[in-house]
C-alpha cells in the first residue's frame, strides 16, 4: 500500500507533458487490454480526459496479471514515464508495481468493447458514465456549468440559492410535483418542487441588480419527448433597470460565450461528438456563434410559416401556436442559425411578462423572447418582466390566478419598481445543441422521465 501522499498523477497532467523518466502514479479503469509473447500493455482511462494511457507490462508482469487486467478492472499502476516506440502515443508508463483494487470479471461486465445503444445504456446508468460517450457528455456538462458561472461571475452578477420547496406557481402553469408530508401539512400549506426560480430572483435583482440562480427545477408535465426532462437544470439571470432589449443581448453574449469556452476547454470531446454522434456539429456550432443572433417577432415568424409551402402537422398563421416543428423550421431552415422570436400573444405566455404599448394585428403581446436554435428549438425562454402592480394584477386574474397568493411578488411592485427582466436557459438544451446528442435522458446523470427515476 502506498503512503498517504501523491494519490495519483491524472491521465490528463501526464498526457500534456511529464518528464521524460520521471516516477508515476496513475490509477485508473483498464479499457483495453493486450497480451503476447512480444508486448502487453493495458490502456487505463481515469476521466481527466477522452484519452487513455498506455501501461506498458513487462513478460512477468503480463504473466502474473493478465487475467487480472480485464476490461473494468480498477488499478494503480507506479512506474516511469517514458518515450513510447509505438506508433500511437508519444509516451507511456513502463509499469513498475501493480496493484489491482478492484477485480471485475470481463465476462460478467456489462459494458463491453463493442458499441451498446444509447438506449440500452440508460438502463445502466451507474455504468454507462465509464463509456466513452458518457464520459465526454459529463466532462461537457461540468465545463459548460464551470463557464456558466464564470460569464456572470466575472460581469459582477451575484449567485442566489432560490429555494426548491415552494408554494407559488412561478409560471403558473400547475405543472408541479406536491411535497406530500406532514398532516396537518409540515409547511402550514400546500408545498411543491419549484419551476423556475424566476420570482423569487426577482426580489433579489430588486436589491443587486445583477444576478442569476442556477440549480435544479422540476416539471410534472408528462411530456415523452427527447427534450423533456421531469428534472432538469435552469440558469435564469434576471438583471434590473433593463428592458427587453438587454435582456436579448445578454442572453446572446452568455451563449455565446459559454458556448465557445466549452469548445475550446473540451476539444477532445467535441471531436468525440463530431466523429460518433453528429457528423460536422463542432463546425456548425462554433459557426452559430460566431455570427449575430438573428431576431423575428411572432407575428413576422407566422408570416413567414403561412408563406411557405408546407404540409405543417400543426397549423399556423394568427391565433395558431408556434410548435416544435415550426420552431425547428425557422431556427434551422429559414434562417439557418439561432433566432429570438419576440412578442408573443399575451395569452399564450406566463402572467408576470410584460404587456406590451401597442396591439399587433389586433393582438395583445407581450415582451417575451424564445431563443430557437436549429435541430433543437427553444432553449432559452425570457421577457421583461411586468413591473407595474395594477397591470400585473389583471394578468394574474386573466391566467385564472389569485393575485393574493403572489402577495410578495407583488409587493416589489409598490416599494420602488424597477423595469427588469430575464430569462431561463434549459442546461440540457444547451448541452443537446452542443454536441449533437439526440435525447434528454442523455445528457443528464440520472435522468427522470414519465415512468423513470431508478438510480
Ligand atoms: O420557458 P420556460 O418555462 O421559462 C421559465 O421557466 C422562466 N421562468 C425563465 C425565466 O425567464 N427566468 O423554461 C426555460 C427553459 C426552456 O427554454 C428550456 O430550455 C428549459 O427551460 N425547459 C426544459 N428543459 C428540459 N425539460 C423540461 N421539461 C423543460 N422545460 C423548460
Ligand atoms: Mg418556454
């Protein structure tokens, strides 16, 4: 056993350049092995990066250790680093001592060399992140919320911890999971998994102008499509004295710019994406943000749906609602890049989105912004947010709310309102238009899903 000191070199350090020679320790899984007469080696992964490591054994380490040395199997390998002879790495460790800490029994294993379906992986999901897809999209989803942090960090926004257990219907929707315990009900009230954590944000712009949460929200919308997640991970910025305007341009410059950092701080993984899961994504994807955002109004976008010839499944034109598919038709192939649809009709947006001046075609509209990107659509949702309490209240009572229940959202609209706004980017949308992963269940850890939540 070693001593307490130098637990491990990651895979990741040595590979960007240990001294030839030097004394190593890497700890890892062994993806692959090989052993002959002539050469045995074992390639260990350890998750610092999409690379392995190349372990080279000598004929009586090969010997004694080779039906030890399985895919799975976990090691701790001290040796030296050394120029590799071989053609495919520059270095390798010549193994000195082995030590096998953790037996896995290869025929027994259930992940194996050979491809799995993605779908079959998800019934494996304490598994699955050992797999080489797993391990890019997680090492992915760490750097993007790394970046989230940092763009507003470093513009002077403050992180608030909005809480999860909640009594008010942050979109107002009625799409939420019930905190069942206690009777009478621990909380003095009915209680739930939060939404969105917009309104209580809000308050909290109210008082530092800049900030953003970031954390987890729930939906008990029993939707089965590869977008939907039961939970899933919001960043909602909300910043004060700003209009729609800001909104949208902050909301550009952070996709943007988390966007290009992750590429660049991940580029193993996006060649992973871009080889094995979505042919030319990287390419598109850094050339989506390398250019302006583009910007329609609703009813401009209807417009140009009515103008195509199409066989929509769903309808289109005034008093129609966008639906995926024309989402996609518009981020994709109409303007071929991502586009913020502003101004929707009052009546198919959330109570607390600001009513806009003047009608458009007769209709009522609100300061509310989708961000649609193509094969994905909407990934962000945002708005000003209403800011005057007379307007608000009848825009609670038109969505069939109780203006008593928001009695605090309402206050900040009597002790010194400011015009603000925000908006919420699904991490998982992000993360799917990315890298090119097809499906929810994928890009989250554990994902739950109508019917789903072992793990
Ligand atoms: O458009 P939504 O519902 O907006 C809000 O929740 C606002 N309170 C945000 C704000 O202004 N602060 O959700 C925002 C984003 C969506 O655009 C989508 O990316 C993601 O959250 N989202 C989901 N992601 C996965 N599964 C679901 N069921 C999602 N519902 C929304
Ligand atoms: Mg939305």
């Amino acid at each position: 056993m070693r001593a307490g000191t130098d637990r491990r070199t990651p895979i990741r350090t040595l590979l960007a350049g240990a001294a030839d020679g030097a004394p190593v320790r890497v700890t890892g899984w062994v993806k692959t092995s090989r052993f002959s007469k002539n050469v045995s080696f074992v390639h260990l992964f350890d998750g610092s990066t999409p690379q392995t490591v190349q372990v080279i054994l000598d004929v009586d380490q090969a010997e004694a250790f080779k039906t030890r040395l399985g895919i799975g199997a976990a090691v701790a390998i001290t040796g030296t680093w050394k120029a590799s002879p071989g053609g495919h790495q520059a270095f390798e460790v010549a193994a000195g001592a082995i030590e096998i800490v953790g037996d896995c029994d290869p025929s027994d294993y259930p992940i194996q060399r050979k491809a799995t379906s993605l779908e079959h992986l998800r019934t494996l999901a304490h598994l699955r992140p050992r797999t080489n897809t797993f391990q890019s999209v997680f090492r992915v989803r760490n750097a993007a919320s790394w970046h989230i942090h940092r763009f507003f960090q470093e513009r002077g926004f403050m992180w608030v911890h909005t809480p999860i257990i909640t009594a008010s219907d942050a979109e107002g929707a009625g799409e939420m999971f019930e905190i069942v315990a206690g009777d009478p009900p621990f909380f003095g009230k009915r209680t739930f998994l939060t939404v969105s954590g917009q309104l209580a944000v809000e308050n909290f712009a109210q008082a530092f102008t800049d900030v953003y949460t970031f954390g987890p929200t729930f939906r008990a919308e029993n939707s089965h499509t590869p977008r939907h997640a039961a939970e899933f991970w919001m960043i909602e910025p909300e910043i004060a004295f700003a209009n729609l305007d800001d909104v949208i341009a902050l909301a550009e410059a952070f996709v943007k710019e988390v966007t290009l950092a992750t590429i660049a701080d991940c580029e193993g993984d996006f060649d992973f994406f871009d080889q094995r899961i979505e042919p030319g994504v990287k390419a598109a994807v850094i050339g989506a943000v390398e250019q302006p955002f583009h910007r329609v109004t609703w009813h401009e976008a209807q417009k140009i749906l009515v103008g195509v010839q199409r066989d929509w499944e769903y309808p289109v034109g005034p008093g129609t609602s966008l639906q995926s598919e024309h989402e996609r038709f518009l981020a994709e192939e109409y303007f071929k890049g991502p586009v913020f649809v502003t101004n929707y009709p009052a009546d198919q947006k959330a109570f607390y989105m600001r009513l806009d001046d003047a009608l458009t075609d007769g209709v009522a509209t609100v300061s509310a912004t989708d961000l649609l990107v193509p094969r994905i659509g909407e990934i962000i949702g945002g708005s000003q947010r209403e800011e005057r309490l007379d307007v608000l209240d009848d825009r609670i009572r038109a969505h069939g709310l109780e203006p008593e229940g928001y009695w605090w959202y309402r206050d900040l609209r009597r002790y010194g309102t400011t015009p603000h706004g925000g908006f919420g980017l699904g991490l998982e949308r992000l993360l799917l238009w990315m890298t090119g992963m097809k499906n929810i269940r994928d890009v989250l850890p554990y994902p739950r899903t109508p019917g789903n939540a072992e793990f």
